[in-house]
C-alpha cells in the first residue's frame, strides 16, 4: 500500500525506475566537499525520509485524518546544512527543513525523528516539541526552537543569537546556553528575503560585519524561485546579497546535496573561524506546490512543474551514488520502499495517538513552567564607575530613579544586558539610562541601529543564550515596527515549544501622552491594546518613581526566574516631574536608598482611604487623579485610588478587594475609549458585582495633535472632578 501511494504522488520513482537521472550541476567531487561515500548514503537517506513524510502527511490530509501543512519537497538538500554543522549550534530554521531536522537527529544518539513528525503532522499531544498546538520543525535535544509560518520574523532574533555568543565571550559568561565557539544558522526563502523583516535583519548583521565586530551567523537563503504563486525573479538574490559590505556571499546549489555540503563548509569555516556573518545561497526547486492544499497547476504551466520535477534533490543524489558505485538503482528502489514503509507505520500509528481536548491543556503552555533558578553573576563595575551614592540618598524623579534601578539590578545580575537607540553616552532620550554604561561598561550598555524589528530581535537571541536583556524602544508609537517579534516570536516560544524554550527579557518602552510641546501622535502616543492583546505578556505600568522601581524588581524577578517577557511602559510625561499638588511640594520624588520591597504582580497600590469614591486608574491617570482627589476633598467628597500597576493580566481580585464595599467606582484611564483596558476593567467589575455605581472616562478615540490641541482629546484633571461628581450625583438618585 505504501508503495502504491509513493508511486502515484512522487514523480521521482518514475523517474529513476525509467533511468531520467538529470545532467550533474557542479564538477564538485565528494572529496571537495568532504564526504565519504558513507556520508552520502546517511544524507540521501534523511533525503529519501524527509520525501516519505510529506507524502504521508499530504495522504493524510487528502483523507482528513493530519492537518494542513507545509512540504519540504525540493528542499531536501538542507540535510548537507545539518552535516557541516554541530548539533550545539542553534538553528533557526524555516518550515522546509525537514530534511535537516532528520539528519541533524542522526547526531543524536535515541532520536526519533518519523515518529516525531508523524505526532507533529496529526496535531497529537503527545508531540515532543509543540504539544500539537502547531506543526512546527523543532526540538531541545537538537538545539532547533520552533518557528512558526510568519514571514522571516525568525531573521531578527537569529541575529540577536549569534551576537549573544560573541558577547559571552566577550564577558567570560560561566553558563552559556551555546558554547562560545558556536555559530547560529538560520534558514528562509527567497520569496521572504523580500519582507521588510528580513532585510532589516540582514542589514543589522551586514553593519555589525561592517563595524568589525564577531557574528557567527550564517543566513541560508533557500532559493526555489517562487513564494506560492508568485515568481522571483532570476539573479534577484544574488543582485541583492552577493555584494553587500560586511557580509560574506557563499554560492551553492541545493538541488546537489554534494554542491550544497561544499558550501556549507565554507560557510561554516567563515562563520566559526572567522566569526563573519554569511550570507549562504542554495539553488532549491519546489515540488508539489506551496503546501498540502495548493494546486500549483492553477498558476504554473504542466511544462514548468516537469522541469522543476526533473531537478530533484533526489534524483541528483540518485545519480551521485550510481555514478560512485555506491547504490545501484535497484538499491535505491529497495531503500526508498522500507523508508516509504516506516513513514506510512508511523504515520497510522500517529492517528491514534491523543491529541489536546481541552482548553486548560491548550493554554497551559503560554506561560513557561516554573524551573530551577539559574545562579546571578555579581555584576562587576568599571575601573572608574561613577559613584552613586548621592543619587540614591537625594529625591530623585522617575527618569533617575528609573536609571538607578537598573543599576541595581546589573550589580546584581551580570546577565542583565542594556541595549537600544541612544541608550549608551547619551543615556537615552530621557535620560532613564544615565551614566550606565560608564558604570558597567560597552559590552553591557551598547547603542544599535535604528531599527526597532533588530533590537527586540536582539532582545530574543540574547535570551536564547541564558542573558537577561533590557532593549529600549525610544516611543510607544515606534513598537508597532515590530510588534511580531513579541506576538509572534518571544510571546509565543513557550506556547509553541510546550515551556521547553523561553524569552525573558524586560523590554522598556518610554510612552503615553500627555508630553507638553513636543511630538504629537509618535511622541503621544495613548493605545496599549497592541500588548493586552498578546497571550502570555505582562504589561506594567508605574505611576511615579517609587512604584517604577518596585515595580521594575518584580519585572526582573519574572524574567529572570519566570522566563516571562515582561513590558515595562514608563510614562514620558512624569520622567522629570517633581511635584504633585503645588509648585516645590516633591511629592512625585523619591530617595532610591528609602524604597524597600517590591511590587508583587497582581497587588495594587491604594493610595488614600476616602469612602466616597474609589477611582481605578495608571499611569498618568493615576497622577491626575491625585490632583483631582485634593481638590474633591474641598467639597468633602473623600476619595480612594487603586493604582493598577499591571494591566496585563489586569489585577482585578486585588481591585476589588481594595474598592471594598465602596459603592461609586470610577475608571480613569488615559488611552484611547476603544481597546483600552478601561473596556475590560468595567465588564469584569460588571461581571462580579451589578451593585457598583459605575462610570468611565478615556481620551478620544483619535491620534494625538501636536501643541495645544492635545489637551482636547486627552483627560484633564477638570474631567475627572465633573466625572466623580456625576457619578455620586446618579448614585444618590
């Protein structure tokens, strides 16, 4: 049965049974590429498994028993990729690796490659690296984190990857996740060498090649001419790549697996030896079309689908052995029936196998499972590190308090990495990053490009590497450049490897409105639906220097203890804002060397006792109201604030365990009406008790101007007066 069913889907039979072996594509000898004759038959046969399982996976799918997915067919030479290269160098790899996936498994002694993608294609649970939550290419063991299908969003944290291992170098880090000698490969195709992503990750390795710096990375760009219907054009890849400064261009042809372990050494040389970024391109052909339910007739002439059938990996391989006297047809014909045969066992006996069958078991994964805490490094100082010790026993507002709470924790923690625009001499826009790299020094505090995609991409490859990065996006508006590699990578990585892989990292991000004569829209920015919508998450937002820095040790804790990707949005507005109700009072500064503890995810922070009204709010909002509970209380109205802290998950048993039996609640909340978290805070409040008298107030649902005109569609201190005085009006009614 097996055999019938490779024979009816896969041309290649045919055609070796007929003797259409095709003309050979490079004069590059075995010994060139430094093979054995035993290393060509252990490739061909990853080859030859990598074939089977499509065609089981794309019988199942015709019969309705596996799930949509996505072939490796014509890719089949990225096995020579897994040869030249360790198991102990991270591979990031694309959904037609297959065949790298089977040959790099072989390293490893008591792997199981068939079964595993057979689990893997049925969506079963007991998949060993998703779960069945995905069909994806990935696994610990083989140091291969899962990718899903987003388009190169795997380019920017690749790159972060491979500099994580030069910075451990650098620094003598003790527990590197990679060996320092290792090289990070990540794979893709022609067609995503085209998103925006992509280039803007190849352009960040290119520069730090340019600049001189190590990055053992190599890019290999699988090149089959075609994203699902739409054509590359010829030479377009070349034109682009081979001549980029800074990065090393390697040539080779993928549909020879002999050609393709040619270059991949060299690619491997230039990388582990060098320490250069690479650029390696294979020619690939695609058969079978784009995934299990394209038909590729639809768009392609019968005539271009026998060409590209005619230039099979396999059928090259075919001829490589036959002509070295290693296989005769006969032998390949027998091998490919036994491997066709155990794909077809495994992949029935994957059928049966469970799958997920309840919401709790699906989501469970979202969160990284708890895990033994990895050991700090005591942060070490610069030779003339400047000496803070008068900051910290003086007031100090939120920018500087900001500051030197990251101190604290990269003393602390030497695995705690800064990194962003401005970020190193300037200290930042805002100064929230002053003086830190002249205390810990340019391995530990460094600048990059302007390129927000390549600094969380960073964020996620140093994670990978056992770091705990701290990138800076300057603006809130400026996130949305790069969103996916939060939603689609580092949110994502636990989901999609069953908590096997992680990203802590604190990502800082200077935003909200409320800037006095600067910017507009990308400078004012008031929508944080972006991160409340990503599962997994943690949003934090701190309302004054005090809680920025409590809040900032849980964040870290988190991160590094938890492996949680942790958002920490700090209001521009309140950076360099000292006082609370008049000129000269300081209530909105601190004394760093006063603030004990922490501020647990989950708790709030209540400020006051009024019984009158409890106001919900953050951020700025919870500065404004302040304001507004002085003035309320001239007309004897007492107020209570519950300060979120978090907005995601939103804290709310903590909130309705400080708004107590207070009847008239009122949510302030400074973003936009519609997708903020004042939308979930009044269902959730409505949902647990009908009894509240219940109000909110948000900024329009509109961009912010520039100048004046801001403060027309952004909460005032007024709004909040008129809005609390509404509200207890209506509640005595």
């Amino acid at each position: 049965m097996a055999g019938a069913i490779a024979a009816s889907g896969d041309g290649f039979l045919a055609r070796l049974k007929d003797n259409r072996l095709p003309d050979a594509l490079s004069t590059t000898s075995l010994e060139d590429a430094g093979l054995s004759r035993t290393d060509l038959v252990s490739l061909f046969e990853s080859q030859l498994t990598s074939r089977c399982l499509d065609l089981q996976a794309r019988r199942l799918g015709a019969e309705r028993r596996g799930f949509y997915s996505i072939g490796s067919s014509g890719h089949e030479g990225n096995a020579a990729i897994a040869h030249a290269f360790r198991v102990s160098d991270m591979a990031f790899l694309h959904y037609r690796s297959g065949a790298f996936y089977i040959e790099r498994a072989r390293k490893v002694p008591g792997e199981t490659p068939i079964w595993n993608m057979a689990l893997s294609f049925v969506a079963s649970s007991e998949d060993p690296i998703s779960g069945g939550r995905h069909k994806v290419i990935g696994s610990k063991s083989l140091f291969i984190p899962p990718q899903t299908s987003t388009i190169a969003s795997h380019l920017p944290k690749a790159m972060g990857a491979a500099f994580s291992v030069a910075l451990a170098r650098t620094q003598k880090k003790p527990d590197p996740e990679m060996p320092i000698d290792s090289v990070v490969i990540c794979s893709f195709g022609d067609a995503s060498a085209n998103h925006s992503t992509a280039v803007g990750a190849i352009n960040a390795a290119a520069h730090t090649g340019y600049r001189g710096l190590p990055l053992p990375l190599v890019y290999v760009c699988e090149d089959n001419g075609i994203g699902i219907s739409v054509k590359t054009p010829d030479g377009w890849i070349a034109a682009n790549y081979a001549n980029r400064p800074g990065l090393r261009y390697i040539a080779g042809d993928g549909r020879d697996v002999v050609d393709a372990m040619r270059a991949a050494r060299e690619a491997e040389w230039c990388a582990r030896g060098a320490r250069k970024p690479v650029f390696l391109h294979l020619r690939t052909v695609r058969l079978m079309g784009h995934a299990g339910s394209d038909v590729e007739s639809a768009y392609r002439d019968k005539s271009e689908i026998e060409r590209q059938a005619d230039q099979d990996p396999l059928l090259h391989t075919s001829r490589r052995l036959i002509e070295n006297n290693v296989m005769s047809r006969d032998d390949i014909i027998n091998l490919y029936a036994d491997i066709m045969g155990r794909c077809y066992r495994a992949m029935e006996e994957a059928t049966t196998r469970p799958k997920l069958t309840s919401s709790k078991d699906v989501c469970e994964a979202l969160i990284p499972p708890k895990a033994p805490r990895r050991a700090m490094r005591k942060g070490t100082l610069m030779p003339k590190a400047p000496d803070d010790s008068r900051a910290k026993s003086e007031p100090q507002h939120l920018s500087r308090l900001v500051s030197l709470a990251l101190a604290e924790q990269m003393e602390r923690d030497a695995n705690v990495v800064v990194f962003g625009e401005d970020v190193a001499k300037k200290g930042g826009v805002y100064g929230a990053t002053t003086r830190l790299q002249q205390k810990f020094g340019p391995s530990r505090v460094f600048d990059t490009i302007l390129d927000e995609q390549s600094i969380l991409g960073m964020a996620i490859g140093l994670a990978q590497n056992g770091f705990v990065p701290v990138p800076e996006i300057q603006f809130l508006a400026y996130v949305h450049n790069a969103e996916d590699q939060l939603r689609g990578e580092a949110a994502s990585l636990s989901f999609f490897s069953k908590g096997q892989y992680k990203n802590p990292m604190v990502v800082r991000i200077a935003g909200l409105a409320y800037q006095k004569g600067f910017g507009g829209h990308f400078h004012n920015d008031n929508s944080v639906a972006v991160f409340r919508d990503i599962p997994g998450i943690i949003l934090a937002v701190p309302s004054s220097g005090q809680e920025a820095v409590k809040m900032m040790r849980e964040a870290f804790r988190l991160a590094r203890e938890d492996g949680r990707v942790v958002v920490f949005l700090e209001p521009i507005a309140l950076y360099g804002t000292k006082d609370l109700i008049e000129d000269g009072d300081g209530l909105m500064t601190a004394t760093f060397n006063d603030i004990s503890g922490d501020a647990k995810l989950g708790d709030v922070n209540v400020i006051g006792d009024g019984k009158d009204l409890t106001i919900l709010t953050y951020g700025n909002g919870t500065y404004l109201s302040q304001r507004a509970a002085h003035a309320l209380k001239a007309k004897n109205i007492s107020v209570k604030i519950v300060d979120l802290r978090w907005l995601t998950p939103l804290p709310m048993e903590s909130a309705i365990a400080a708004i107590g039996k207070c009847k008239n609640v009122l949510v302030v909340d400074e973003c936009r009406k519609s997708g903020s978290p004042s939308e979930e805070i009044i269902a959730q409040l409505s949902d647990r008790n009908s009894n509240y008298n219940l109000a909110r107030i948000n900024g329009d649902d509109t961009f912010i101007p520039l100048g004046p005109a801001a403060d027309e569609v952004l909460i005032s201190v007024d709004d909040i007066i008129d809005a609390a005085t509404n509200l207890l009006a209506t509640g005595k009614k």
